[in-house]
C-alpha cells in the first residue's frame, strides 16, 4: 500500500470555541469504523492503497478535549484499497468524461449496500486526501479511468466540495497522457475557472497545441481572469522543446500580452524567453532580455548564454558571440565544452576555419574535453574548405582519445559532399565509415538518399533504399518525403504515387510534408479533382494544411492560370488564422508574370507590402519579368531603379530579364548597355545572359543588313 502522511495538525488554541464543542461531541458518538485488509487479489495498480488503516476508532472512548478529538481525526490514515477495487471492478461505475454529473445532477434513488457502506467509511475524509488518493490514480495511464470513477462517485455521494481541483487534476493528468480532446470533453461539463483554465492551458502546451493555448488565454482574459506568468512560462517552454521551430513574430505577441497583463517577469520567465528569442533566430531580443535579467542584479542560466552564444554564431555574428563567451569567464563560470561547441558551431557556420582550429586548441590547453559533437564540427570545416585528408586526421585522432565516431559524423562529412555537388564521393565515405566499425544509422542513409536524389541519380537512391531496409533499418517519414520528392522533381509522378501508397501500406503515416509534396506532384500534372481529393484525405487524417500547403497550391494554381482558386486559398489560410509567407506572395507574382498579367502582379506586390513583407530581389525579379511579358520595358526599368534606391543588388535574373524584355519590344540597341552595366556592376553573365546578347546582336545586325 502507498501511504498518505497524516495532515499536520491545527494550531492549539488556548479557548475552545462552542462550535468545535458540539462538534466534536457529535463526533464521539459517531461510529466511523476501518474497512477490512485489503485481499492479496488486489488489481495491480501502484496506487491501491493511499493511508494504512489505523486501529484505534474515533469512538474510544479516553479523556480528551476536543482539540484533541479534531486532531485526532486530522491524524487519521485511511485505506482506499476497498474503495479503488470497488471502482476498478464496477464497469458501470467507470464513466467517461461526457458522462459526469453537473452541479444541478440529483441524487440517486437506490445504492448498492456495498456502496452505501463505503460512503459511510469515507465520510469523514478530509479534501486534501480525496486530492492525493486522485493525483496518484492519475499517476498512471492505466487507472485513468478509476479516477474518473472516483471523481463521479465523490460527486455522487456529496463527500468532497473542492471539485474545481478535481477536476483540473484530471485535465492535467489527461494533457500529460495526450488526451486532448478527452481533456476539453472534461472542460465542458463545469463553467470554467482559473483553476481549471490553468490546467486546459498546460495540457495544451504540452501536447503542442499552441493555437488552442494563445486561445484559451484570450478567452480567459475576455472572462475576466487574468492570466499569471506560470501559463506564459510553459507556453514558452513548449515551444522551444526538442527540435520545434520557434517563431519571433509568436514570442513578440506573447510579451506584449504580458506587458498588457501587468504580468511581472521573474527571472525564469526572463531566461525562458532568452532562449526561446535565440532559438528564434533573433538574437537581439534575447540579448534585451539578458540585460533585463543583468540590469536587475541577476545571474543567466548557462542554457541562456549558451542558446545566445549560437544565436550569434547562426547569424555569422562570431565577435559578440566570442564577448559573451568572455563575459561567462570573467564571471567565474569556467565554459565547459558545450559553452565551446556552441562558439565552434558559430566559427564552422561562417567558414572561419583558423578560428575553428584556435578554438579546438583552447580547450586542449584549459583542460576542456572535446566530445563527438566538438569533433563533428570540426570535420565539418574540414569538409566544407576541401580539406578531406585533415577531416581523416580529426577522425584518428577520435579513436586515439577514446572518442568513438558515430554514425552522424560520418552524415556530416556527407552532407557537405553533396553540398558541394561532389555526390560521387558517397561511396568512399561509406567505406571509410565501415572500415572505421561504425554502421550506418537511419540518419546517415537518410542524407545518402537525399543526395543521390538531388542529382538524379535515383537507381543509386531507390538501391540505397532497399539496402537501408536490409539491414534491419525501418524508413521513416524523412526517408519516404525524400525518395518521393525526388522521383517527383525528375518527373516520374507515377512512381512517386507508388512510393505513396507503398508508404501508406508500410504503417508509416504520411505528415503534411508528404501531402504537401503530393499535391505539387498532382498539381503539375494539373489533376484538380485529385488535388482536392487528396486535401481531403490530409484533413481526415487530422491533419491541418499549414503554410507550406497553402503556399504549394498558391504555386500549382499560378503556374496554371487559376488564379480565381490561388486567391481563394490565400483568402480561406487568412480566415484560418496563419499569416501569408513572403515566399507565398512570391508564388503568386511569378504566376501572373508568366501570364503577362502586370497589373495584377502590381497588386499582389501592394497587398505584400500591406502585410509588413518587404520585397527581395526574386520577387521583383518576378515583377520585372511580368513588365517584360506585357511589353512595358519602362516599367521593368522602374523596378530595377526601385531595387537600386533600396539597396537591393540586382543579380544576373535582374539584368538577363530586363534584356528579354528588350528583346520583346525589339530594342536591340539597348541591350548591350544592359549587359555592360551588368558586369560593371560585378555581376558574373551567365549562359543564359549571353544567349541574350548574341541573340539582340544578330537581330541588329539582320537590321542593318535589310
């Protein structure tokens, strides 16, 4: 049996009040017996039993006062093994959330003598009992349900009157199981408090749903609770847990609910929100919430200057990563070696190879241990300057300090091959990482397919495929997204519905980024009805078309004319709450561009603008080239003057586009000047930009000649 300690007793009072007189009285004559041992047949469930049954009864009689009786019933340990046994065998005593009585329920007619027995048993059992006997049941998926019971039959009985904690144990207990929607079936059977709020708000968060979160905070709000810094708290943990992208333009909104709140930010909340703006990508507002936490006469978390120290590294910002890097040593804290991973990763990120070499050897000197990821990092330099024989070296050298490489280092070293386009040294790496003991992960064939289907090279990807499953190694949804976009890209849709469906077969459901990838492939084939259908198929499944769905269709309807359809999809993603993409936007532009169809063009880049997205040189590329498909060069040379006066560098999509658009209108004499401010203007020409040339130089020379 799991035990409850005894509640501590009340203060002793000098006087006795008449009150706890008769009160106690009618105590000593009220027979309140022990339930029997609980049988060795007891469900196994760690929770049985919440108090060992005393052996002496309220009814004893001694000479006590009746402080004492009070104490005494204060003290007293009850066990629930009878109670939880009865609930736990009673089918129709285990009611699901629709089924809880309401505060206006009546009481039932007849009981069962057993049930009427164990009412009298536990009547004299305080709330906060009733709260523990509640929290441990909801300790364990498994006697879920015997909680739920247990809450019905206190309601029924009329034994505990604190139901909003109750209630919000259960919300909680069911938003750690990932019950969501049980947790607001729940909900609905009470008026909402701050109480039960708090809970719905934390399951949430935990569950991911931060939509539902932000919601249930308004909705507090607009009932006029408001909401305190622990909801904000988690909900900022939330979205920075594991590997979820962070949105800056999220965390903004949140601070300035808390300013709207009055909510005064503690110094966990402060360091919450260093690393969730540094996960963001926006290191300046993490490092205006470190001086709040310094201004204030407090010290960071580690975490948060490390999450700023690689914010800054991200961004090519390695010198004010290097100051907080000197800042934490002059502070006392002696960096440890992922204090100097976090500043390796920033050096690797902006090609500073001797920094990255400096850094290695600093640690060596301090006493710091480099570990798998401080030697991943610096293969990764190795890899990225060419130097592949100094990336052999940093691996010996792994073996030499008893650092086994694993398989991610070897990924790495990939990774960087196929970024580099030099696809066919997969296969030495690969035998270089068996010679080295290591097997591959599902990782490492991961980024070997993604590279053999990058260069179309997909009877190498699809043989990497099988082998992958020969080894015991189960595809996940990276493994399938990647063999069907690839087969999608090279144009062979048929085998990417094959590799779906097989997908569907295997037990591996598909995320919205297979969906996305499905209705491009449909899309391009201009399958409308199977776009749709497919749409409807994602929604089934429970999953919500985001950002990128809209942004796939937005594209798809464009390059196929259908803008009456692309305009809705924007118009229906507004209505559902998510915010256009300026890579949206883009979309929408160059499939009116395509179209010759300037004015409208002209007004998707108005109506970007409005939603605070400023323009980027492919999009005005893309305006460029919708002027030069309506025959409006002047225009077209407006955009490249409004690129110029904003200080955007026009590129050699800029300039070949302008000189088609010469072309168009046969002004052949102009597209030389084009072409020379080009490469004055340190553009390198490119085939195309070439073609262009010769093509407007033989045009005028036919000119001349007729």
């Amino acid at each position: 049996m799991i035990l409850l300690p005894p509640l501590p007793p009340p203060l002793p009072t000098r006087f006795t009040s008449p009150t706890t007189t008769v009160f106690s009285l009618i105590l000593r004559h009220h027979h309140i017996f022990s339930p029997s041992p609980a049988p060795q047949t007891t469900p196994s469930i760690t929770t049985t039993a919440i108090a060992s049954t005393s052996s002496s009864s309220l009814s004893s009689s001694s000479p006590s006062s009746s402080t004492d009786d009070l104490t005494s019933l204060h003290n007293r340990r009850y066990d629930f093994t009878p109670l939880i046994n009865y609930l736990s065998s009673s089918p129709s005593s285990i009611n699901k959330p629709t089924d809880f009585k309401t505060d206006n329920s009546e009481s039932p007619i007849s009981l069962d003598p057993i049930e009427i027995k164990l009412a009298e048993t536990y009547r004299a059992v305080s709330a906060q009992l009733w709260h523990s006997l509640l929290k441990s049941l909801c300790s364990s998926k498994s006697t879920l349900d015997t909680a739920y019971a247990l809450v019905t039959w206190l309601q029924k009985h009329n034994l505990c009157f604190s139901y909003d904690l109750l209630y919000s144990i259960l919300i909680h207990a069911l938003g750690r199981s990932d019950k969501l929607y049980e947790a607001f079936l729940l909900s609905q059977q009470r008026t909402l408090t701050p109480l039960t709020y708090n809970a719905l708000i934390g399951a949430c968060a935990r569950n991911g749903d931060l939509e539902k979160a932000l919601n249930l905070m308004t909705r507090m709000r607009r009932d006029g609770f408001q909401s305190d810094f622990a909801n904000y708290s988690i909900i900022i943990q939330c979205l920075t847990r594991g590997s979820n992208t962070v949105d800056s333009s999220v965390l903004q909104r949140l601070y300035h609910e808390m300013e709207s709140d009055k909510i005064e930010l503690d110094c966990q909340l402060m360091n919450d929100l260093v690393v969730a703006f540094s996960k963001a990508g926006d290191p300046d507002r993490a490092m205006f919430f470190l001086a709040m936490i310094q201004g204030q006469g407090l010290s960071p978390k580690t975490s948060s200057l490390l999450s700023i120290i690689s914010a800054l590294g991200n961004c090519g910002r390695t010198m004010e990563a290097e100051a907080i890097f000197e800042e934490m040593k002059e502070g006392g804290l002696k960096p440890r070696t992922r204090a100097y991973n976090a500043l390796l990763k920033g050096y690797v990120k902006n090609g500073s190879l001797k920094d990255a070499e400096s850094i290695v050897s600093e640690m060596e000197k301090c006493g710091v241990s480099p570990d798998e990821h401080t030697y991943s990092l610096l293969i990764d330099a190795y890899a990225n300057a060419g130097r592949w024989e100094s990336a052999r070296i940093v691996l010996k050298e792994m073996e030499s300090n008893d650092v086994q490489p694993n398989s991610y280092v070897f990924s790495r070293i990939l990774a960087s091959y196929r970024d580099r386009g030099d696809w066919q040294k997969s296969f030495s790496v690969l035998k270089e990482m068996k010679n080295s003991g290591v097997k591959p992960d599902r990782h490492f064939y991961n980024v070997m397919i993604d590279t053999f289907g990058k260069y179309n090279c997909l009877e190498h990807a699809m043989a990497t495929f099988e082998k992958m499953k020969s080894d015991g190694i189960q595809p996940d949804n990276v493994t399938w997204n990647t063999l069907i976009d690839s087969h999608r890209k090279s144009g062979h849709h048929g085998m990417a519905e094959e590799l779906f469906d097989t997908m569907r077969e295997s037990g591996c459901p598909p995320c919205a980024t297979t969906y996305n990838i499905m209705i491009n492939s449909l899309g391009e084939q201009e399958k409308w009805d199977e776009v749709k259908s497919l749409l409807g198929k994602m929604q089934g499944q429970g999953l919500i078309p985001n950002v990128i769905t809209y942004t796939t269709l937005i594209d798809i309807y464009g390059q196929s004319g259908r803008f009456q359809d692309a305009m809705e999809c924007l118009d229906v993603m507004k209505s559902a709450g998510l915010k256009p993409s300026a890579t949206m936007y883009h979309a929408l532009i160059n499939g009116y561009a395509q179209r010759g169809l300037s004015e409208l063009a002209v007004n998707a880049f108005r109506i970007m603008r409005a939603d605070g997205f400023k323009p980027n040189v492919q999009v005005l590329n893309s305006l460029i080239n919708a002027f030069g498909e309506d025959r409006r060069d002047v225009e077209a040379f407006a955009v490249l003057q409004f690129m110029k006066e904003n200080h955007l560098k026009p590129d050699v999509v800029s300039y070949t586009t302008l000189m088609k658009a010469l072309v168009r209108v046969e002004k052949f004499e102009k597209v030389p000047a084009v072409y020379e401010e080009m490469i004055l203007s340190g553009v390198n020409p490119d085939k195309k930009a070439r073609a262009m040339l010769r093509s407007a130089l033989r045009y005028m020379k036919h000119l001349l000649n007729s």
